[in-house]
C-alpha cells in the first residue's frame, strides 16, 4: 500500500464507475442521526474517519455508526496539526484512537487515516504507516469549512469531482451536511457512479462486494 493516497484509478473504478465518499467525524454532534439516515435511504456505505476525542464524548453515536455498516478509520485524537508533531506524537494519537474505537466497535480503524487539515510532513507518513496506516488526502471535498458554504455550495463543490476513483470526503459537524450530501448521492447515483467504503473501492475485484446491473453479491 502507498504512503499516500488521494485518488484510485484502476481498471474497475473506471468501468464500473465507483467513488469514495467519506466523513470526518468530529465536532457538532447534531446532525450524525439525520446522515445515517440519507446514507442508510440512499443504500451507501462510507468511510467515518474518527477523531478518537470525539469517539470519547459520543460513544453511542460511534457505536451506531458501526451497527450501520460503515467503515471506520482514523482522524487522530486530538485535531491538532500532525505536520508539527513528532513521529512519536503522532503514533501516540493514532494508537489512542485505535483503542478508543476498537473498545467501542470491535472494529478496526486501521490502516486508513485522515490527518486533521489534510496536514502532513514525510515524516508524518512513514510514522503513519510504520503504525500500520496509509495517510488519505482527498480528490475534492465539500468545502464545508469555509464560510457561508450552503447547501448548494458544498453539492456544488463535490460535484466537479464525480470522476471515477474519485475520494471525496465531508465533515458529519456542518449544519448544511445532511441536505448536501442528500443531494450529492442522487446526483452521482443518476451519472452511474456507485460510493463505497474505502476498503471496497480498493479491493482485487470491487464487483465481488457490489449489487450492479448484471452482477450479483458472492
């Protein structure tokens, strides 16, 4: 696996038309439910990169996250920028997310990472994947930090980048999240494409874990 990865072109990401769509899981609290909602109505599964700190004050919700089916992956525990930490100080927030999630699940967050910001050095990387973790940027975003992002903004924002291999990723904490990424998926579902959990999206044969027209699930 790469030190880094922000997009995956492979034969099957082109032909069977696939994207990643992932969320960054820490702030505002508010809006998980109403997510979990359009994602489970929408019949996608994502990647939830987890700030372990987050994961510590809403334990429940992490919990549901997992009983829904999604993937979980790591967004270090405490959201300070990884690029001016030490390898050991990284390895330390990695591995606290790691047991807070995992006590929580039972499952992993390895080997997926989000640095906060997107923020890293190549020291960074190796220490990221000498911890068993592959640092995932991004092929485009929503954009929903920047001020006065709307709902049609931050859709707007994700949908220039619905190309195959696509990693796109949204904040779960952001007022107008649910409304944008409600429409977000319908979008790229109209244009053929299918969002996947990371893991899938990098699979030998994707196909194997997709219902799609002519194929069935092994």
């Amino acid at each position: 696996m790469p030190l880094l990865l922000g997009r995956v072109v492979t034969p099957h990401t082109r032909t069977l038309k696939l994207l990643h769509l992932g969320f960054d899981v820490e702030g505002d609290a508010s809006y998980i439910g109403d997510l979990l909602n359009v994602l489970d109505r929408r019949q996608v599964k994502a990647t939830m990169f987890v700030l372990g700190s987050w994961a510590e004050m809403y334990p429940d919700w992490v919990q549901e996250m997992a009983r829904r089916g999604h993937e979980m992956a790591s967004h270090g525990y405490t959201h300070q920028d990884m690029a001016k930490m030490t390898a050991e100080q990284v390895t330390s927030e990695l591995l606290r997310t790691e047991a807070v999630v995992f006590n929580l699940t039972g499952q992993p967050v390895k080997p997926w990472l989000r640095p906060p910001y997107g923020s890293y050095t190549r020291e960074t990387l190796v220490a990221a994947r000498e911890a068993g973790y592959v640092t995932i940027i991004w092929t485009g975003s929503g954009e929903d930090w920047r001020p006065g992002m709307d709902a049609d903004k931050i859709c707007a924002a994700m949908r220039q980048f619905i190309v195959p291999g696509a990693i796109l990723f949204a904040h779960t904490g952001r007022a107008n999240i649910v409304e944008a990424i409600d429409r977000f998926i319908a979008e790229a579902q109209l244009q053929g494409y299918t969002l996947l959990p990371l893991s899938v999206l990098l699979a030998e044969d994707p196909a194997v874990w997709l219902v799609v027209p002519g194929m069935e699930r092994e």
